[in-house]
C-alpha cells in the first residue's frame, strides 16, 4: 500500500476527481480492502464512485494487477511447452472444455485448467467432472503442477489463495448491482486467469439471448477489454465471440454433459459443439506461432486419429476417476433413461429459444439435491422444423415433469417462415 494512502482522502479523491486514477491508487485500495484496512461500506462507496466515472482501459488493466498480486500466483517455469488456458463467460450445453484440454495436451501443449461449479444458468466444468466417479478436483499446486508435467493436462478447483480480492470484490459487487459492470468483470475474469500462469488464452465469449450480459455491443466490448487487459500483462490472447442464441451442443446438465464431450472426443458425433472446440484449440495453437489453417488441421486430425479421446481416459484416470467412462459413458455416469420426451405442439419453424430458461431448467430437473444425471438431451436448433424437435427429460423428480412441459412450451418459439441461424463465430479478436 503506497505510504500517503488513507481511506478518507481515498474516498474523497474517488468522489470529486473524474481523472483516471494509477496504478498505485488502484493497488492501494484494492490492497487495503483485501486486509481489511478498507471496510465494506468505504470500498462499496469507492466503487461506486469510480463506475460513475467510468473506468477507463488503463484503470481496468491497473484493477486486474492489483486484484492479481492480492494473492499467489502460480508459475510453470519447468515447463517445456506453451501453458494455455481457455475460459468461457458462459454457456449453456456448452462442454468444449472437456473436449479442447485433452485435445491441445495431445497436440503438444499445456493445459493448466482452474475451474469454478456452475454459475446462474450456465453449466460449471467441476460439477461436470463430479459425475464422473472418484473424479478429484481438489488438487493442491503442486499436484497441479505435477500433473500439467507429466500428461500435459489437469482440471482443478481454482484454491482460495489465489486473488482473494475477486471473492470479496465480487460479493460486494453482488450487494451493491455491481455485477454486470464491463471493467469489473473483465477484471474479476483475467486477474484469475493471469493468476493460473499460463502465458496463452483463448476466451469463449457468449454473445446472444444467453449471453452473460445480454446485450451484444457491451459484450464486444467486455471481449475488447479482456483482450487489451492480456496483452498489457505480456499475454498472449483471443477472443473468440460465439452465439448463444441455441444450445451448443445436445446435452444440458452434468453427466449428459460429459457424455456429450465424450461422443465428441470419440468421434461419434461432431456438431456446433465439436466446430467450436476444434476452432477455440486451432486458435491455442496458432498463438504459438502455427498458421490458423495448419492449426485446425493438426487438432482436427488429433481428435480423429483418437490421440485427444487418449490424453482424456488418462486426464480422467490421473485424478482419480474411472476412466472405464471413456468406453461406456452411459453405464459408468449412471445415466438411464429419459423419463419424459417434449415435443412441440404446433406446426411450424422454430424461430427463437429461450436458451437461458433452458439451462435454469436442468437446474431445476437436478433438484435440491443437486442430481448430476439430470437435465435435458435435446436436438434445438434455430430454423428446424418442429416435427423433428426431441427434447428429454432426465430427472428422479417424475413430478418435474408438468413443470419442465410448461418450460419448454414458453421457451421454444414456433413460428412461420424461415429463420436464419446465427453464425456459430460471429469475431475472432487477436
Ligand atoms: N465471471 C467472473 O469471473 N467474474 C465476473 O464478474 C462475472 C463472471
């Protein structure tokens, strides 16, 4: 903390002074908040004060290196390949880091992965990875690190040490409707994800109905900043904008979720999901210096040749689990048979979906319980025609089913005409 800070002038410059504050101010306070120099209600008031004025790119890259040195940071000096890393703000059927962590491993890269559970209505890879049993997500650094040496691969829990200013700015945040700030969030996103060491990012940035701030030009401009936060911290990073107007893939909820990953790793079925991964794995692999076309090719040929379905059985077998999934996904996650299957009513197209109520309602199929083989399999896609529609239902909960029926009869739209389907990647920001 520089020696002249104190809360009150702190407070009044954050107040009175529309200039951009520096770097030191910014470490000050977020320093001072992290050990309790600053209290709640002085940091609340602060925030707000310098949101009002509106944080400028500078201060946002200042926030995160504050918000980044307020804990440990880990580091892969030993490491004889790119570390890379891939962060989602979101989606829903959404499972591609299942899919792109042993696909770059097997092409030669490393996957350092720091995860967190589920968010809103969006799916969390650790609570995926539960459902495959003896999965361990807890691992300590060095475990990680380990691992990361010897397969290439490791997906844990992200520890409370690392940037402690994220868990307390962010509970703050929620109390005062601060959450969907732009520099916030793209804040609270990379000090994380600087804080894991890897020195490649790609970031799958959701725009569309589903998109975690719901409005397509904020979200370009939250991808814009992350981007530019990245770079100023010596990062390789891109930005890949991809539609959430439909769910990516034919699976929502844990275990179905894992299963989906596993049939796209296995080559059984390709699909938005599998175009996504293999795009967002390309764009990995060109940041180390391979042309984009070259890079798509090797990913590809590794998810076709097997070596990527490999690199996850031994990811899966490594912490813990059975990787016996990789062989008999259904049988090993315990998934049985749907106990309702929706179809729309009414004749026509479907012209919209209301993916976000779709992701809230594999939550809600799960129950309070938290069942990880619930949730819903479905083939939705923009533009089809409703007598091909097949969504079903997985739940140990029969009486959700009126419920789920209610659901998905106001979340699917069935219209006349045709609709045109978004593009898959709408921007690619290097
Ligand atoms: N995800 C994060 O990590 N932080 C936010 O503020 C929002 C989404």
């Amino acid at each position: 903390m520089p020696e002249s800070f104190t809360p009150r002038q702190a407070l009044q410059r954050a107040r009175h002074d529309p200039q951009p504050l520096d770097a030191n101010d910014w470490r000050g306070v977020i320093g001072a908040f992290t050990n309790g120099a600053f209290t709640d209600a002085q940091m609340a008031a602060w925030l707000m004060a310098r949101v009002l004025h509106g944080i400028s790119v500078d201060e946002a890259v200042a926030l995160t290196d504050a918000m980044l040195h307020s804990g440990t940071q880990l580091t892969h000096k030993d490491s004889a390949a790119p570390v890379v890393d891939k962060h989602s703000t979101g989606g829903v059927a959404d499972t591609t880091t299942l899919i792109v962590a042993p696909l770059v491993a097997s092409v030669g890269l490393v996957m350092a992965k720091l995860s967190g559970g589920s968010l809103g209505h969006t799916g969390g890879t650790l609570d995926k990875l539960a459902a495959i049993p003896g999965f361990r997500t807890a691992l300590n650094a060095d475990t990680f690190l380990a691992q990361t040496r010897q397969i290439g691969v490791a997906i844990a829990a992200a520890t409370r040490e690392l940037v402690p200013a994220d868990r307390l700015l962010y509970a703050l945040r929620d109390h005062i409707e601060l959450v969907d700030d732009t520099a916030l969030i793209a804040a609270s996103i990379m000090s994380k994800k600087l804080a894991t060491g890897a020195t490649h990012l790609v970031l799958d940035v959701k725009l569309g109905q589903a998109s975690i701030l719901g409005d397509d030009s904020k979200t370009r401009a939250l991808a814009q900043l992350c981007v530019a936060i990245g770079k100023a911290h010596g990062r390789h990073v891109t930005a890949v904008l991809s539609d959430m107007n439909q769910p990516l893939g034919p699976a929502i909820g844990n275990a179905l979720e894992v299963r989906a990953a596993i049939d796209v790793l296995a080559g059984r079925t390709f699909g938005r999901l599998g175009e996504l991964s293999l795009k967002l794995a390309a764009e990995l692999l060109h940041q180390t210096g391979v042309p984009f076309d070259t890079a798509y090719q090797q990913v590809s040929d590794a998810l076709h040749s097997g070596a990527a379905i490999d690199r996850f059985a031994q990811l899966v077998a490594a912490q813990g689990g059975d990787a016996t999934v990789v062989a008999d996904p259904t049988a090993v996650l315990g998934l049985g048979e749907p106990v309702a299957v929706w179809a729309p009513s009414q004749a026509g197209t479907v012209t919209a979906i209301d993916t976000r109520r779709l992701g809230v309602l594999a939550r809600e199929l799960a129950g309070a319980d938290m069942n990880l083989r619930a949730g819903l399999t479905t083939n939705l896609t923009l533009g089809m025609a409703s007598d091909t529609v097949v969504v079903a239902l997985y739940t140990d909960n029969p009486a959700q089913v009126a419920h789920a029926t209610a659901v998905l009869d106001a979340a699917v739209e069935i219209a006349d005409g045709p609709v045109q389907e978004p593009p898959l990647i709408q921007t690619v920001i290097r």
